[in-house]
C-alpha cells in the first residue's frame, strides 16, 4: 500500500533532455526562402529577412563589412554579425548584409535529429541541359593540357554547368534539408542573392576562419569519386593518396595558401602530407594549416580575400588562369568557386569556398562543377570528376545526367 511519500512527483518534460536535440535542426527547418541560413562544424545561423545590405562602394569588401559592423554595434546592436556571398570575382558585388536579428545554435552534426533522413525528392519531369556539353568540356581541358606541356601556365581549374528546369517551382526548403542531412558536418548554406535568386550548396572547403588569437586554412585539391561498393571505395581512396598527380595539383595548392598567409602570422604549421576527407560522393586530398595572426584586428575576410582566388578554384599563375577560364567557360561564374560565411564585429568568423551549389530562381536551377586541370590530365577523367560532383545536387532534387 502506498503512502503520499511513495507516489513519485511529476518531472516537467521539455522537449529534449539535451540543449543539443532539436536545436540546430530547428534552424534549419526554419529556414525559408529570402533568409540566411549557415550551418558549419562550429555552429548554426538562422537570420530573417530584414538585414541591412553591406554596400557596394571602391573600398575592399573587408573594409566594408567592417564598418557595417561598426555602424551596426553603434546603432545599438549588441553583436552585429554579417552573413553572406562574395562572387569569384571579389571586386563585383556581392550578397552580404549584416541581419537585425540572428538566432544561433550549436554544430548541426552534434545534433541528433540530423541523422534522421530528409524526405525524398518529388518524382518529377526534369529538364537538363550541359553548359557546355561534355564534349566541347573535354576540348578545353585538352587545349589547356596542350598549353600546358608548352610550358604557358601550370594549372588551371575549368567548370561546368548544367542548367536544370522543372515544370513547378522549386521547393527550396525540402531540398536544403536534402543537401544538409546528407553532409551534415560540411558547410550547408541557402542565401538571397538578388530579387527571386537563392544560393544554395553543401561546401566540404573552408577557405580560412578566425577566432581570437587563431586562425585556420583547410584546403582541397586531389580529388576522385566514390564507389557504392564499399571495397572498391576503399580502393579509390587508398589510390587517391599515392596518385602522383593529384599530390602534386594538392601541393601547389597548399604552397599557395601557405605563401599568402605567411605574410599575416607570426607562426604557421603546415603538415607536409595531405590526409583525406570524404562528402557523399567525392574522396579529397586535406591539409589543415594553422596559424597565430600577428595583427589581432586582422579579420577572417581580410585573410579570406588575401587567399581567394586559390590555385584550387582558379590556376597558377592567378592572372593567366584566371584568362584561362574566362576564355574556356561560356557563363559567368557569379558566385560558383567565390566565399560565403560570417563574421562579427570582433573579426572573427568562418569563409567557405563556394562549390557544390546552385542558384535558385523560379523554376530553374544551375548547378556548377569544376575540375583541376594540370599536365598529366586527361579530358575522359575530369569530365567524369565534374559529373560526380554534380551528383550532390543531382541526387538531392531528382535529377540525372
């Protein structure tokens, strides 16, 4: 028989017994059309549409963010942060703006609901089209190949696009939980970046961050596709660290931005050997470098716009390359192999590269994928790796080549 000190007092039940569950995922189920949404390996940003736009003037965009920030934080913002895009070509403008109100949490991957599978894409009539096609790709990575062995210019990053259409609208929410449930200790991001035009990816590359007295670089260059067959994924990896010519597109890579950063820090490491990293669909040669900034108020853009563009998304040497691509690609890259992150008024923050993503507007989606080009490339195998990188999005929204 039970007395009144026997019966067990009721315990308030909230909605998780860990601030962890649920929060992360929350963002981004909130997350619509005309909001910034940024998730990375150390938190998770949500901002609504009202944001003040950073303008678009002669000064250096790190400059400009800057005093967004400040003029922000002196309106009464007690810690102003900008979110947003830079364009591969830093000096066009770009999407950035500083939110009236940002809600934050912890890294999706530490979040237990991102493992929970997104809904599938909608079975629907896609219409794709190759820009340019496989074939005429092949032609300008063999051209460059050719130039190359004379001896003009050492490497050169050449993309793709495919211009996808879908008799409805786009429904952008489902398909950002796709890319994001699929990768989720990547850089999942979905941005205004103009009237009706969302930028959405799933980046595995950051590009630099800052935070306080530290700074971090994680380049990739050396990259092949992953097999569902897990042995011969296995295979294709374990190669992939003894190819000798994605070992050397990665060391350029990694002397670059080990050259450009050198300049900012009074101590730097830099592994000499890469390790690797995997996304859903791609294996990729890693370097994590890390550095002390001499100077505290350098921010993590100014260091990302010392950086960018680096020889994994445009070539060596920079200016030739970037002639290269200009006179290879038919499209503008916009804002394909450009920045996109954070940072607030202290300086610190992440900036990604921009790739494996699509700009959104209506019924329409271009995808973009790029490839190293280097002497011992072969046209067949850098159309390939392009196709598998189309695969993230591919997959996400139903779609084949």
């Amino acid at each position: 028989m039970s007395t009144a000190s026997d019966v067990a007092t009721p315990v308030p039940q909230t909605r998780s017994q860990h601030p962890a569950v649920g929060a992360a995922t929350g963002l981004l189920g909130d997350w619509t059309p005309g909001a910034r949404f940024l998730a990375t390996p150390t938190r998770t940003l949500l901002a609504g549409e009202a944001a003040t736009p950073v303008p678009h003037d002669e000064r250096p965009v790190a400059a400009r963010v800057t005093a967004a920030l400040a003029e922000a934080r002196a309106g009464g913002q007690a810690a102003p942060v900008a979110v947003g895009a830079i364009p591969f070509d830093q000096e066009a403008p770009g999407a950035l703006a500083v939110p009236r109100a940002l809600r934050t949490a912890p890294p999706l991957a530490g979040d237990p609901l991102a493992l929970l599978p997104a809904e599938p894409p909608a079975a629907g009539a896609w219409t794709v089209r190759q820009v340019p096609s496989a074939e005429k790709y092949g032609d300008a990575v063999a051209a460059a190949v050719a130039r190359m062995w004379r001896g003009d210019f050492s490497k050169v990053v050449l993309a793709r696009t495919l211009e996808l259409e879908s008799p409805e609208p786009v429904a952008l929410p489902p398909l950002l939980q796709r890319l994001a449930r699929r990768d989720p200790g990547g850089y999942t991001f979905a941005l205004p970046t103009g009237a009706d035009r969302t930028l959405l990816g799933a980046s595995p590359e950051l590009l630099v961050s800052r935070r306080g007295g530290h700074l971090v670089a994680n380049p990739l260059a050396g990259s092949t596709p992953r097999s569902e067959d897990l042995a011969e994924d296995v295979r294709r990896a374990a190669a992939l660290l003894k190819s000798a010519k994605d070992l050397h597109e990665h060391a350029v890579v990694v002397d670059a931005v080990h050259q450009a950063l050198a300049p900012f820090c009074t101590e730097m490491s830099v592994p000499s050997t890469p390790t690797l990293i995997r996304t859903a669909t791609m294996w990729h040669l890693s370097t994590t470098v890390t550095g002390i900034p001499a100077d505290p108020r350098t921010s993590a853009l100014e260091l990302a716009c010392a950086l960018h563009p680096t020889p994994a998304v445009c070539g060596t040497p920079t200016a030739l390359a970037r002639q290269v691509i200009a006179d290879s690609e038919p499209f503008d890259r916009g804002y394909f192999t450009g920045m996109v992150g954070w940072q607030d008024a202290t300086g610190d923050g992440e900036w990604v590269v921009t790739i494996r993503c699509a700009e959104a507007e209506g019924r329409a989606l271009r995808l973009y994928a790029g490839a190293g080009v280097v002497s011992a490339s072969r046209p067949e195998a850098e159309t390939a790796e392009t196709a598998a990188k189309f695969g993230t999005f591919l997959g996400a929204v139903g779609a084949s080549l």
